[in-house]
C-alpha cells in the first residue's frame, strides 16, 4: 500500500509567530487579521474579538467529509479536556454545499458540545487562509496563530491508524498553556477540500445540465447518490459545485474512480474507468466557471433498484440474526460470526447475490459462507458473496450458478470498525436463485493462501508467494479476489502453463480500503493452466502511513494490524462430467525442506509460546489461526499444540 505523502510547510516569521516548526519546508501565508462574528446553528453568535480570554481552537469543519466526521467526537473530548483551563473550540462551516441544515444535523449526529456556526461566502475561511476539513487554528490572547493544521495523523482519506503516532492539536495545546513554544506549529491538513464559492466570468461553453452530468451518471452517480457508500451525493448541481475541487484532485491523483488494476494485464469486465475526454471536459468545466446550462438537456438519473444492485429484487434475503448488532464507539472488536439458517429444504442454485451492509460507516466487511450439513454433495471453501470497499454487484455468466445444498446453514463473517459514536448494524443478503436445468457449470471457490511467513521489522517490500496447484482440467477462471491488510503493498497472479508464466492480475497499488473482485471479461479455460501462482508484498516501513507499528514482527491473523496473504479465485466446472483435478506438485528439495520445517517450528514457538513451556495454548494463538486451523494441527485434541504435532503438520505442508 502507498501513501501521497504531504510535506510539513514551514511558516516565515508571522506577527507574534512565536513557534519553529519542523519538516519540510516552505511558507505560509501571514494571517493579518484572525477576528470574525458569525451566526450559529442554534440561532446565537461566535465571535473572536479583541479582549478573547485564553486560547480559541477555530475548527474549519464539513457535514459529509468523511475524516470531519471522524474527528467530530474527538474534537469533543479534546474541548471538554481543556475546558477547565480556559481553552474554547468554535467549530465552523464554509462549504457552498452545506446548507445550515447540513451543518446542524452534523452538531447533531455527533454530539458536537461546542459552536457551530455557518461562514457564508467563505469569508473567515478566506481570512485564515484554511484549505480544507478538518483543519485546525489555535488562537491566542494576542490573536495570533499558534498552530495550524491537522488534528493528529491517525486518519487520511480512505486510510487509519489504529492510533496516532503524533497528537499534535493537542500537544500544541498543552504547551501553550504551559508557557512553551510549540515544537511543531504548521502541520499539513488532510481531508476534503472546502468548498469554496467562484468569483469570476464563464469562460467555457461546457455545461452541467448538457456535458457533466452525464459524466457523473456514467462514472460517479452509482455510488455517489443517497443511502450508498460515497459520502456525498453528486446527483444535483449544487453538491457538485461544491465539491468540484476535491473531485478534480483525486481524479488527477487515480483514487476516483476506484481501480487498481493495471491496465497492461488483463481485462476486466467490471472495471471503472474514466476515459481521458471525460476527465477533460470535468476539468475544463471547473475551470471555466461551472455554467449550469438549460434544464431541458439535463440526463435523467440512472435508475437503480432500492438498496439492491441486482436486475430484480431477490428471490430470498436473509439477515444475519433478528437483532441489530452493537457497535462500540472505540476499541478494536474482533470478528463476528453469526449463524443463520435460511430454511433451505432443498437444493438452491445462486445466480446472483449482494450483501448490504446494515450500516456503511462501520462494517469494514463482511464474508457469508455455506456451511453444509454433513455428508452433503459439496465443494470448494464455501464462500457465497461478500461486502468489500469497493465492491460492486454482478451476476455470474449466463448458465453459471454456487449450489447451496438442502439443508444448510448460512455464516456471515463481520469485521466492524468503530468510528467514535456507538452503533447498531444489521447485515442482510439477497439472493437470485436459477432453476437447476439451465445451469450447466457449478462455480466453486478456491483459495491460494500462505500462512509460513514473518515481516521483519521496517521492511519496506517483504514477498511472500502462494499457489493454486490443484486445478480442474475442464474448469474456467471467473474471478479473482486479493485480500492483504494494512501493510499489503501490492499483489500479482501468474497462470503457470508447461514451459512459461503469464501475467492474468497486476495490482501494483494494493489498498485495502478497495477490495475489488476483478471479474474476467471473458472465462479463462484452466485446461492449459498447470498452477496458479501469486506474489504479495508488504511494506512493514515507517513509509506505509497505515502501518500500525513498523518495530514489529508480523505474521498471520484476522486483525488488521496482523497480515494475510490470500488470493480467492472463482472457477466453473461442468456439471454431468467426470471430475478431472490435476496436480501441479513444486519440486523441493529435501534438505532445503528440512531446513524450512525447523525454521518455521521455531519461529511458530518464538510467537507463540508466550509462557515459554514449549507449547501453545488454544489462548497464545492468534485468533484468525485458531478459527482456520489449530483444530486441524491439535491432533489429540487438548488444545495444545506441542512441537511434534507443530512439525508433523509443517511436514504435510499443512498451509494453516
């Protein structure tokens, strides 16, 4: 995964500037006058004027900004942490596109205890030279900037820290209030740039309601409308006026539209791309003055079913228990699995699903697997559908369809993420069934998954390798699923054939926010395929931004600031034929074997034997390995696992 990092702007020498900064350097713009009087949502004034007691923290906030909203509750424990000493935030708005409304819902929604108030024509964001949401100004008695910038540097769009590395909002407070000058006093803000009104005469002939508003529809409009994950709408005028630089900055820098799939290897039939006429005429627009144009040209909205992607509504939906589940508003939660019986007394053939997760803002993911009664006809791993960032809906092809058996239980994996506020969510699935006479291929997943492997400390492209070796002979490759986590850097997947390797997926920008499944545009015939064989790399450096702590070793797990290194890979296979897998068995040799199967008994012990009496217990397991394997290793059953049974399974190249 990599980060555009921004450098630290150092600022020259202000009127009662009192603090050095560090980083990067460069200037500032002076701040010649920092008082301002403006109207609350609650109907009352702010004002910062001569003879403000103490110190202001000026907060510059938006109502949809993901990372204003994900600071809106610390913003509030940092204002009740210094209230007693006489410090006071003021949280102000000077978007176009948030009305006072907008902005009252969002004091609402997060509880925000100080003022919020409304800067119409961006007057006092003009005067203090602010950028974007959030972005922060400490003020003091004098009214001079004392710090400027971020809060902290836990968050950055689409990207988290379980923590901050630096709390610098509050540091510079802390010194301040202690009679020091601040050791950092410019920091670079992230997050959303505020939405600012244009001055000036059109100089284009380009049109909202003729030119750009079917370029939204076509690339942007599916997520971006209300109830969907976009976190803005751009279905009317005013929402995109008011987000047109922040829209142009990351389709110049490729986070919009979401895809990470280089272009020189393979194609992809759910591929987002935005051709370069489109992004030209988005540019060409903005900067000529975004003329709204005649109303009798404006496109109709695309029509989309209600919450469902899907081509009708489904057959069957099920959620994942009758009840919401409860989100913390702090802490990590680990994976949840709820079981579910659909009622299935016979078998069902699935066309097309879509999971909708209950509450976008917490639910990072989720995973529905099959889990078949015993003695049940049934393969692969029992993955049915899933919800990732970036995920869109699609059928599977034409005469294609995942058989759940009579009888059968449905399991939804939840990883949740809280986000300052508690919570509920209530995951559900759709289902399309097909009638069991026109399917003709069963479409099965199979996983490529490594577990063997140890990040070293600061190691900026750590591989690690996997494979697929046991294939079916009349099988075709569907899709492909990559999953790292935060330290995931980049993913590539060979087709391993008798005397070369091509290239079918390169993802040389892994982010673990986008998690696309990358469906072939046309089935890919196994017949010729040996094996299938992925590189991954992480980067465990102080680099990655996400890093959760690059001092650290890393080896598997469920949790984020653990790692995983797997490929999931949807292939059809005939149905009414004889079953011919074939094999594809690496070379090893054996003395090398025997020197990796020590190495790894090791390692494992080194990990994991935590009380040091050379055994691990069910409890000094990692939780995503106890899930996916210590049954399997634990053969007498103790739940203990000793250095023999740890070796025995490393010899049957056990990929736990």
């Amino acid at each position: 995964m990599t980060y555009r990092s921004f450098g630290f702007a150092v600022l020259l020498c202000a009127i009662h500037f009192t603090a050095a900064v560090a980083e990067d350097a460069g200037s500032e713009p002076q701040v010649p006058n920092t008082t301002f009087r403006l109207p609350t949502v609650d109907g009352k004034v702010v004002e910062l004027a001569d003879g403000s007691a103490g110190l202001t923290v000026v907060c510059f906030l938006g109502s949809e900004c993901p990372l204003a909203r994900l600071y809106g509750p610390g913003l509030n424990k940092l204002a009740a942490e210094f209230e007693s000493q006489g410090v006071r935030f003021v949280g102000i708005n000077s978007n176009l596109q948030d009305s006072t409304e907008d902005v009252r819902e969002y004091a609402k929604q997060y509880a925000i205890t100080f003022p919020m108030a409304k800067d119409y024509e961006n007057q006092v964001a003009d005067q203090y030279h602010a950028k974007r949401t959030p972005e922060v100004f400490v003020v003091d008695e004098q009214l001079a900037i004392r710090y400027r910038g971020r809060i902290d540097d836990q968050y950055l769009p689409g990207r988290a820290r379980t923590k901050p590395a630096r709390e610098d909002l509050k540091i510079a407070i802390e010194e301040l209030l202690s009679g020091k000058p601040v050791t950092m006093a410019v920091t670079e803000p992230n997050g959303c740039i505020i939405g600012r009104e244009k001055k000036g005469e059109v100089t284009t002939d380009l049109t909202f309601t003729k030119d750009i508003a079917r370029v939204l529809n076509q690339h942007c409009v599916e997520c971006h409308r209300p109830g969907e994950i976009g976190p803005f709408s751009l279905t009317d005028y005013d929402e995109v006026i008011g987000w047109a630089d922040m829209m142009l900055e990351t389709i110049d820098d490729g986070r919009m539209p979401p895809w990470h799939a280089n272009p020189q290897h393979g194609e992809f039939s759910n591929a987002r791309h935005m051709p370069d006429a489109d992004k030209q005429a988005f540019t060409d627009w903005v900067e000529g003055g975004m003329p709204y144009g005649d109303v009798q040209d404006l496109p109709e909205l695309p029509k989309f079913a209600d919450g469902w992607l899907m081509p009708r509504e489904p057959d069957v939906v099920v959620e994942m228990r009758e009840r919401p589940f409860t989100v913390p508003a702090e802490g990590t939660v680990e994976y949840q699995y709820f079981v579910v019986d659909p009622g299935f007394e016979e078998d069902k053939w699935v066309t097309g699903s879509q999971v909708i997760p209950g509450n976008r803002g917490v639910v990072h993911h989720c995973i529905v697997f099959i889990r078949p009664p015993d003695g049940s006809d049934f393969r692969g791993i029992g993955w049915l559908s899933a919800y990732v960032p970036g995920q869109r809906f699609t059928m599977l092809p034409p005469h294609r369809g995942r058989k759940i058996p009579a009888g059968s239980k449905l399991v939804f994996q939840m990883h949740y993420t809280p986000n300052g506020s508690e919570q509920e969510d209530l995951t559900k699935i759709g289902l399309l069934f097909g009638k069991e006479q026109d399917i003709t291929h069963e479409v099965l997943t199979l996983v490529g998954i490594d577990q063997e492997f140890e990040i070293p400390p600061h190691a900026a492209d750590y591989p690690v390798e996997g494979r697929v070796e046991r294939l079916p002979n009349q099988g075709e490759l569907l899709a492909i699923v990559p999953h790292m986590h935060l330290r995931g850097k980049s993913f590539r997947l060979f087709g391993k054939h008798e005397t070369d390797r091509e290239v079918l997926l390169d993802v040389p920008q892994y982010d673990f926010n986008w998690q696309h499944v990358y469906e072939l545009a046309e089935p890919m015939p196994l017949s010729s395929v040996k094996a299938l064989e992925f590189t991954v790399k992480f980067d465990n450096s102080k680099a990655n931004l996400a890093n959760p702590d690059p001092s650290q070793h890393v080896s598997w797990g469920d949790q984020t600031w653990e790692e995983m290194a797997v490929a999931f890979f949807e292939v059809a296979v005939p149905r009414g034929k004889k079953d011919e897998w074939k094999r594809d068995k690496k070379p090893v040799d054996p003395q090398v074997r025997e020197k990796e199967i020590q190495e790894f008994v090791a390692t494992f012990l080194k990990n994991f034997d935590k009380d040091g009496d050379g055994e691990v217990a069910w409890l000094e397991a990692p939780l995503g390995f106890r899930r996916f394997g210590f049954r399997n290793i634990d053969k007498d059953k103790d739940r203990r696992l000793t250095k023999s049974e740890v070796e025995a399974a490393a010899r049957q190249k056990n990929r736990f």
